[in-house]
C-alpha cells in the first residue's frame, strides 16, 4: 500500500510538474492560449475600391469551446417610450423603447463574438486587441457583450453606431483589455478601438481604399478636427501622456497603435497578427512588405476587390509562401501549424458582407456565410430582405426579448436541444472529418462543395435582376421568390452534409 502511495504521489507531482512547465513556457513566450484561440480577422472595403460600388465587409470569427454558430433573424420591436438594458454585470442603461431588426451570428456562451447586420444595414463584427491599460475604470461592472448588439439594436448608420459605442464606453467604461469593432453601412467603413475604461478612437476607412485588422490596434494617426473622418474621447492624446505611453519629444507625431498596443516579446512570425497582417496586404495590394515593416492603416488595392477575392484570404494558409508550414497539405493539416493562419483550427464562422445601395433593398444586404472554417466549407448566399432563415440556420426565439434574449445565449438550453438540427453542427463534424486526413478529404471538399459555392457566385446575378423587375411590379411575389430562393439554398446544402456524413460513418 506505501510502495503504492508513493508511485501516485510520484506520479502526480510529475504531472504537476509537466502542466507547469508548459505554463511557464507559454507564458516566457507571451502565447496565452486563450488569447490564440480569439485571433479573428477582419477586412472593410470601401465602396470605391469595391468591383460594383458595395462596401465590403470581410470576417474570420476564431473562438473556442463547445459552442454553436446559431444564426437567427430578429424581428423589430417597440418596447414603449423607454426600455431599461441590463449590461451583465450590474450597470444599466436606459434608452428609446423602438429596437431595430438584425440578422445575428452568434456564437453562445461568448461574450465577445457574435456578429450582426441590422435593418438599416448597419454591419458590426469585432477583433479582440490586447492593450496597455490593465486598471479597472468602470461604473457598475461596465460594459462588454451588449455594446455590440445595443448598437445593431439602435443605430441607423454606421457613423451612428460608432457614436453610440463610443457614449457607452465613456459612460461605463470597457471591461474587455481592447476590441477594434468593425462597422460599416453601404456607405461608409469604420473601425472603432476601444480601450479598458473609457476611452476610444474611430477612424474611417477611405473610399478608395482597404484597410485590414488581425488582433491589434490598425489606427495610427489621430485628427479629431476632421470628425467626417475621425472621432474619439476628446483626451485620448492626454490620456497617453499621463500613462507614460507617449512623450512627443521622444515619439515623434501620436501613434495609436504604439501608444495602446500590448507590446508583444514573440518573433512578428511567432506574434499570432503579423503574418496574416503580412499576407492580406501582400494579396490586396499587389506589393512586397517585410515582415517587420510598418503597416499602413489602409491602402489602395492593386485592382478592385471582389467578395470571391475576400473569400480567398479568408481560406488562406500562407499557401505558396515559406510560411506554408504543411507543404500543401502533404503534412497534415494546414490549420493547425507552428503559425497562426488566416483561416485556422478556431475559426467558428466567415463571411463577406456586401452592402449595396444600388439595388432594391430586400436585396441591398448579402452575407456570403460559411457556418464554420471556410476552407472546408461553401459560402452561402444570404439575404437580408427575407422574412425569415430557412430550417437548419439557427434555433431559439426570433421575438425581441432582453432577459430571454441573454439567458439563452449564455446558457443555451433550448438551441444545444436543437443543435442536431442545425447547419453549423453538420459542417462541425464534417471539419473533423477533413481535419483527420486533410491532404486527401480537401479534394472532396472542392469536388462537392465549392462548385456549389462557385455556381450561386455566377447565378446570383441573374436572380437580383429578376427580383428587381417583379418587386416593381409585385412585391408580394418577389418576396415569395426571394423566401423560396433561401429555403432551396439551405435544404440543398443540408441535404449535401447529410450525404457525405451518412456516407462516412
């Protein structure tokens, strides 16, 4: 009995030992690994670098955990002349009863990754940005998960959206480290930094030009007297000075990003950010960049962007460079390497939202959705104008409730009933399927997947022109089609999954 304690005791002391060790070893290389596993990637377009004048709105959501990509489509509501919002943790706010419509992605359980496209076709993602500020300045516990969705709720822009967060922010202070929130309308593109505490920055996007987050802060300079193109916390600059994050005469003009950012100790190659920073700049712009270069804020692309271009960078694994770490494919699979990728091991969900002005409005809106990691899945077209997702997209009420709203997507017992059911479950298991043997199940995935995805790029066109002729005539009909377009895309690619699945068991 004593020889035995002693083995376990032994045992158990090695084992302590070992999980220490990679602690430790993670943390001398400043590689959380929670903080890996929250590397998205956002890519905003502005209309007149876009191929057809749409903005453009390109996201890889990376998270971890038994979660579920429920998506579902909100109907509007008006609560009366006011509605108290509880924030999560205490603090509350009070604002106009009327709540918008939205199309949410969402991510349960997670505080920080559900994506949303509202009536006025207002898009907003984010991309989680490690800053310097580690002091609590917060009223009531602060604000976190419902900045996102009080904007899709209330905002009737973009420019509007980034007004409202930034109100938020300096009212009950940021709880997360940092975010950069993408947000955009068919107009206009903007990111919005924002910072533990209290204090923002947002800078536009040019027109003309492409701007492209990982995770951390892209904004660079600051000019608060051009508000059509910048606005923030008034004292942002002072707010830097008193922190010892910036001193003009040793600085030079006022960076964002060197003033807030995280300072990372890991090798840029090593950083998780600059190698897909590297790669999406490389792919638009058409030009070389070193890796230890410094990155503009936005830039001109080499031609105009496409959304089947954006989805191409959203799939990448640094194919055809030294960084491509598995030889295409011939050394296992590409998501999971000594290099952070652009699409990887964590990503839940893409899309590329494309926001145009131009055309009728139940079709102003498409979310081309991917409902996991986009190299081993198709795109699907999605429109905004219809009245409600087909069967398979998500679970759960589509009626606007705040208390039931937040207790089902942080403890989500009614959609994890649901779960079989659902899209994003099929292509989940299907991923693991590829990951197992990538090399030769990639091949199947371009067989049967992207020739769907390549067919609806090529034929979408031709629907749009045949909706915008009957919605003159009849909107009743062309709504019909536009419902019955939808439910034939999702029961064709269920049916699709179902296959494949059954035929691998």
């Amino acid at each position: 009995m004593k020889d035995t304690r002693k083995i376990i005791a032994v045992f158990i002391f090695c084992l302590v030992l070992f999980v220490s060790f990679g602690f430790f070893s993670q943390a001398a290389n400043n590689q959380s690994p929670a903080g890996e596993r929250f590397n998205c990637y956002t890519i905003l377009v502005g209309k007149e670098a876009s191929a057809d004048g749409s903005v453009l709105v390109a996201h890889n959501e990376d998270d971890y955990g038994q979660l579920i990509v429920n998506v579902r489509k909100m109907a509007p509501r008006n609560y009366g002349q006011t509605v108290k919002i509880n924030l999560g943790e205490g603090a509350v706010y009070q604002t106009g009863g009327q709540i918008n419509g939205f199309l949410w992605i969402e991510a349960t359980g997670q505080e920080f990754a559900d994506s949303f496209v509202n009536d006025y076709d207002v898009v907003i993602t984010s991309d989680s940005c490690a800053s310097k500020e580690d002091r609590e300045d917060l009223t009531a516990g602060g604000i976190g998960y419902m900045l996102r969705r009080i904007m899709a709720e209330k905002a009737r822009s973009a420019r509007e959206a980034v007004l409202l967060a930034g109100q938020l922010v300096e009212t009950y202070g940021y709880r997360g480290s940092g975010r950069t929130y993408s947000i955009a309308d068919r107009n206009e593109a903007w990111m919005l930094a924002v910072i533990k505490g209290r204090h923002w920055l947002a800078r536009r996007v040019p027109d003309g030009e492409v701007a492209i987050i990982p995770n951390f802060y892209t904004i660079r300079d600051i000019r608060l007297d051009d508000p059509k193109n910048y606005l923030g916390s008034a004292d942002i600059i002072d707010y830097a000075i008193k922190n010892g994050w910036y001193d003009e005469k040793k600085d030079g003009p006022f960076d964002f990003k060197k003033a807030f950012s995280r300072p990372s100790s890991r090798e840029p190659v090593f950083d998780g950010n600059t190698l897909r920073m590297w790669r999406g700049l490389s792919l638009l712009s058409g030009q070389k960049w070193e890796i230890n270069g410094d990155y503009p804020f936005s830039f001109k692309p080499a031609s105009k962007v496409t959304p089947q271009s954006l989805m191409a960078i959203l799939r990448d694994h640094y194919e055809g460079t030294e960084y491509d770490a598995t030889s295409l494919y011939q050394q296992g699979s590409p998501n999971k390497t000594k290099f952070r990728t652009i699409c990887t091991a964590t990503t839940i969900n893409s899309f590329v939202a494309v926001l145009n002005g131009q055309k009728p409005e139940p079709i102003s809106v498409l979310v081309w959705l991917a409902f996991g990691k986009p190299d081993t899945t198709a795109y699907l077209p999605v429109y905004y104008g219809v009245d409600s997702l087909p069967p398979g997209a998500g679970a759960g009420s589509t009626y606007h409730d705040y208390e039931q709203l937040y207790q089902q997507h942080f403890d989500p017992v009614d959609i994890r009933a649901a779960q079989d059911s659902l899209l994003s479950t099929k292509v989940r298991q299907y991923e693991s399927l590829v990951e197992a043997n990538y090399g030769q199940r990639i091949e199947t995935v371009r067989q049967k997947f992207l020739p769907v995805e390549k067919e609806y790029l090529q034929t979408t066109p031709e629907f749009e022109a045949k909706f915008s002729l009957l919605v003159k005539k009849d909107k009743k009909s062309a709504q019909k089609l536009l419902n019955d377009y939808e439910t034939a895309i999702f029961s064709r690619i269920m049916g699709l999954y179902d296959r494949l699945l059954k035929e691998n068991k």
